[in-house]
C-alpha cells in the first residue's frame, strides 16, 4: 500500500526535537 | 570614539518568573529551572544574548548552522510567539509544554496542524502537502516518480479531506490522526518527563526543592 504524506513529512529532523537532549 | 555599542543586555530570570513559568505549563519549578540549563546551552552556541536564533536551533539538531530546511524554519517560527526572528526563554517554555508526554492530545494535534499550515491559511493545502513531502524526498535525497508523488498526495486526501475541497481543515486533521496517531510521534519527547536528569546542574542555581 502507498504510503501516507504525513508519513513520510514527519520523519523530517526537522520535526525531532530529540536531538535537542543530546550531548554535545 | 569606536562607535560603541553595548551589548543587548541577557534576561535573567527571576524565581518568581519561574515559578509562573511552572504555574503555567506542565512543568515542576525544578524542572523549568533544567529547562533554563538546556535554554542557556542552545542560546550562547553561536550568540551569547540570551536568546536562540535560528542558527542556533540549527546547530543544535543539525549539528551545522549552515543551510536552510523547511520544516525546521515552521517549527522556529512556531517556537517564535512574538515573531521577532528568536525565540525567548518563556516562548521556549510554551512551546516545548507541548510536547510534554502528559500535555493534552489536542495542544499536540493543534500544533502539528499549524506545522503543517505553512502559508497559515487555516487550512492545510494540497500544494503545501506536495511541498513539504518535495523538501523531506531532498533532505533524504529520495527519488520518486511525480505520477508516484501525486498518487501519494491523491491518497492522503482522500483519506484526510472528508469534505472534498482540495484542503485540510482542522477538524479533518483532527479526526485523520486520530485515525493515524503515529503521525503524532513527534509531538511527544519523552526526555521532557525527565529534564532535570538531563540537566542536573539546574541544583547549583535551584530556589526550591520540589
């Protein structure tokens, strides 16, 4: 099946905050 | 003589400023005090005023500066209340309450839909849709075809887009995640439930013990 194109948009690193807690 | 200019002067935050900070969002007074550690940290990468500019949110999840990305420019310009080009201490507070584990579905949903708003229009755009998934095929430098991209698109819409105008609006977006709540992962950082183990220092600078 395709795939959704929010599916695909949020996997951006744009949108992961995540990496904001990571050292340095 | 030299043409001299003083330095913008850095906000330092009372205790007082952060206990409100604490009243008004879903952190303990210790944990907006962490906050602040990791808000320093960000804010003098590049600049030390105080204040994160978008090079500096760059840096920090890009590991460069340099170059230029759409979804982290929506993502600033949401983080960005006053739209002064940076994002302030208590901006950086709200919006990182969102993406609190225990914030509320809805403050997530609303502000995946204003990502995703890009012209903020009030509705999310078939030609907005096929922009944001052009700029994510570059960033992972993915090839499709464009009768495989406008499939993709065609799909998303009929699946999103209950009313069939060509838009997405709020209450569409709304009943679309919950009909697909991975599209929500995003919006929920778990290091947040934890912030004060991240950034322990917060106890050397600390106005209370929660």
């Amino acid at each position: 099946s395709l795939f959704n194109a929010f599916d695909l948009i949020s996997l951006s690193e744009g949108f992961d905050l995540s990496g904001l807690f990571e050292e340095d | 003589c030299f043409g001299y200019r003083p330095r913008p002067k850095k906000c330092i935050y009372e205790f007082t400023d952060l206990t409100r900070l604490a009243h008004e969002s879903r952190f303990s007074v210790n944990e907006i005090e962490a906050l602040y550690e990791l808000f320093k940290k960000l804010s003098s990468s590049i600049i030390d005023d105080g204040l994160i500019h978008k090079e500096e949110l760059q840096l920090a999840l890009f590991q460069t500066p340099i170059g230029s990305n759409l979804f982290l420019d929506r993502v600033f310009d949401l983080f960005d209340e006053k739209r002064n080009g940076v994002i302030e201490f208590e901006e950086f507070v709200h919006a990182l309450n969102v993406f609190h584990p225990c914030a509320p579905l809805e403050d997530k949903v609303d502000f995946a839909f204003r990502l995703y708003d890009l012209r903020q229009t009030g509705f999310i755009e078939r030609e907005e849709v096929k922009q944001m998934v052009i700029a994510i095929l570059m960033e992972s430098e993915m090839n499709l075809s464009d009768d495989l991209l406008e499939e993709i698109i065609d799909k998303t819409f009929d699946d999103a887009d209950a009313d069939k105008d060509g838009k997405i609006n709020k209450e569409e977006w709304k009943a679309f995640v919950l009909r697909n709540p991975n599209l929500l992962r995003n919006m929920t950082l778990p290091h947040l439930k934890c912030i004060t183990t991240f950034f322990p220092s917060f106890v050397y600078n600390t106005g209370v013990e929660d």
